[in-house]
C-alpha cells in the first residue's frame, strides 16, 4: 500500500496506493467534514490537484446517516469524488462535540448535538459506519485525551486505544471476509461501478495515543505496530498543547514505527509546522486551517498569513500571493483589493476565491517539499522557507 521511494535526512518520498489512486507523499488532505470542502466545488479541488481528501464519520453518521449513504452507493459515489478518501473514527468528534457522554470499555454513550438524541459509538459502529461510507482509508476508534490531563487519565486513554484499535481491526476483518462489496442503486449501478469502483480491502490505520508524556507515546506505539495496521497516525496533537509538545509527540513515536508503512499527524497544522513534521518523517497531514481562515479573510503567502480586510490592501493591485505571481484561479484573475472588497460586502465569492488559494497554497506547499526531497535538498529547502515564512498576522482589520 505504501512505498517508501526516498529519504533525505528524516524528511521521506513515497507513494501511498489506494483502490482509488495513488497519492504522492508527503501530502495534505483537504478536510471535507459533512462530504464537502466548504466553499470549494469537487471542480476546483481537481483543478488544484488534490490528490484525496478528508470525510468526517461522527457527521455523516448524524447527517445524512447510513440510510441515505447505503441507497446512494457509499461516499464516493454521494458526492461525485471518484478519488482517494480517508475517513476518520468519529472519537474525537464525540469528545469535544457531545455535550453528554459516557466513556465505558464498550464506547461512548453520548448525545447528538443536533437534535440530543442519545447515541452510541464503539470500535463495531465506528467500522461499520466507515464500512458503508465505502472510504479507501479507516481510522481505527480511539480515546483522544484532552490537554493537559494527568498520566493515570492519559494510561487509561492509551488502554483503551489499544484495545480499541484491536477490537477495529477484527472487525474490519470480519466484514471483508464475510460482506459483500457495498450495493449501488438500481439502475445507476453499472456508470456509478465504472466511476467508482469498489475497493476489494480497505485500509485501516491505527492512532498513536499518549498525551504529552514519551514512554506511553512509545509504548501505545509499539503495542499498536504488534497488532498490525496498514498505517499509522500520530493523535491527540494540536489539541491545545504548546507547539513543542506537537513536535515531541512526533519525535516520540516516528521512530517506533515500521519504515515501511505510512505515517500521518491528524488535524494539523500552520504550513511552518508541515515543515517541521515533514523533516520528522512524518507523510501525510488534514486540517481545516487553509478554509476556516478564509473565512476570517486570512490568506496564505511565502511570507506568511496576511489578514486580507485591513485597510492596507484597500487598492492593493496584485494576486493574493503578492509579487510572487501565483497561478490558482484566484491569483490568476483577481486582484487582493478586488478579494478585500468581496469579504467586506459578505459576498460568497470571496470566501470560494480565498479558500481555493489557501487550499493551493498548502498543496504547492507539499509539491515543493516533494521536489526537494527528490533533490536531496530537503535541508536548505527549510531553512530557506523558516527564514522567509513569518507565522504571524501583522495587519489588523479595519
């Protein structure tokens, strides 16, 4: 599933090959919560080269629910996304979402918060949500622990990890040894099955527990790699904790895990700390960063965000990305004084035009890291960025 085709320093190439395609790493992944990238068309994401994106199990458990993704044919097929998906377990969402929960050796108990009705969620509901969604890679159902908690709260989290990680895999193999590929509607069956072909296994990557603390980042790791996985995600980052600590939990775990099997930090991160990971060994990476901050104007360039409604902008003449050019369609067409305006005036295409850049501006990103790695010039290529990329917002909106 994942070949590792260059290292250079800790930084790795590699491609990760899924039923649906094949992804070139290291690489982010647009984050599509409810089947959909906000304010971004499943055209745009093609045009930018998205390479696979990011569907969230807890929300399309609850909206449109299983009945609609069973007569529609699976994600995939939902929401006319004929590349890779990666779905998540749907155990942090009912963490930091559910306002009632119960946490016992099963799952959670907990309550939607749409509607409050009463709801559960274990490693056998998480698998087979994920197994109706059709997704080329499932997440494993964990316990992420908040930041800060105590080392017997962390112990407990980690515990149940694993054992949830275990218990995920049985039944992910159970289903693929017993159930028959997902049924597609009627008379749709034959064009959506040439679309869309049905992925025979699908890979499930087990999550990397253990807070702040190294020996239980070590440990939930090696017990995890003994169970087996096709891959391995580093969780419970970017959960409040100091940017250092992120970067420990990385240099914690990597090296625990088997070389030959991909490696992915979930829900992160600022284009600095991309960089960062990347040089840890780190591949692939989902956040909701490059379009939550459209949507408070802040856009993404070589010298760092810039809040695009100050006042500085007002006639400002040049693409988003400044002097440096840039080629998305944002960039292309439009002027910053132009975008500024549309945000101002609450105009919906300024919020599309300013996440298609962000978004290409983090997929670019990725692309120059490749190159250098290629190159075997991963090295320079960071200090070259840290010392241009300012991770700060200088203007103020007026």
């Amino acid at each position: 599933m994942f070949s590792l085709r260059q290292t250079d320093g800790g930084a790795r190439r590699g491609v990760l090959s899924t039923p649906h395609g094949e992804i070139q790493t290291p690489e982010y992944m647009p984050v599509g919560t409810a089947a959909s990238v906000k304010a971004v068309t499943q055209r745009d994401l093609h045009e930018i080269q998205t390479q696979i994106i990011l569907g969230n199990t807890y929300h399309l458990f609850l909206r449109p629910g299983m009945d609609v993704m069973r007569e529609m044919g699976g994600l995939h097929a939902f929401m006319d996304w004929p590349k890779p998906i990666l779905t998540d377990s749907g155990g942090f969402q009912v963490y930091s979402l559910a306002k009632l929960r119960e946490i016992t050796e099963q799952g959670v108990h907990f309550r939607s918060h749409l509607d409050g009705s009463a709801l559960f969620l274990g490693p056998r509901e998480s698998i087979e949500i994920q197994r109706t969604l059709g997704t080329d890679i499932m997440m494993a159902f964990d316990e992420c622990p908040p930041w800060p908690a105590d080392e017997a709260a962390v112990r407990a989290a980690v515990e149940r990890t694993v054992r949830w990680g275990r218990q995920s895999k049985e039944v992910r193999d159970e289903l693929e040894a017993g159930a028959p590929a997902l049924p597609w509607p009627g008379d749709l069956q034959a064009d959506w099955a040439d679309r869309y072909p049905q992925a025979p296994q699908q890979a499930l990557f087990g999550i990397v527990q253990g807070g702040g603390y190294a020996d239980l980042r070590r440990e939930c790791a090696e017990r995890l790699v003994e169970i087996g996985f096709d891959g391995y995600a580093i969780g419970g980052v970017s959960v409040g904790e100091p940017e250092v600590e992120m970067y420990r939990a990385a240099d914690h775990t990597c090296p625990v895990l088997p070389p030959g099997q991909v490696r992915y930090v979930m829900g992160l991160g600022q284009p600095n700390q991309l960089v960062e990971l990347v040089a840890r060994g780190v591949d692939i990476f989902d956040c909701v960063l490059p379009t939550r901050a459209a949507r408070h104007g802040t856009c993404y360039t070589w010298d760092g965000a810039i809040n695009l409604k100050g006042a500085a902008y007002k006639t400002d003449s040049r693409p988003l990305m400044g002097d440096d050019g840039g080629d998305c369609l944002a960039c292309q067409n439009h002027t910053r004084a132009y975008i500024r305006h549309l945000l101002k005036s609450g105009e919906i295409l300024g919020l599309m035009l300013l996440s298609i850049h962000n978004l290409h501006f983090f997929l670019e990103l990725m692309r120059r890291m490749r190159e250098a790695i290629e190159a075997g010039r991963f090295a320079a290529f960071r200090q070259e960025f840290h010392a241009r990329y300012q991770p700060t917002i200088p203007q103020k909106s007026t």
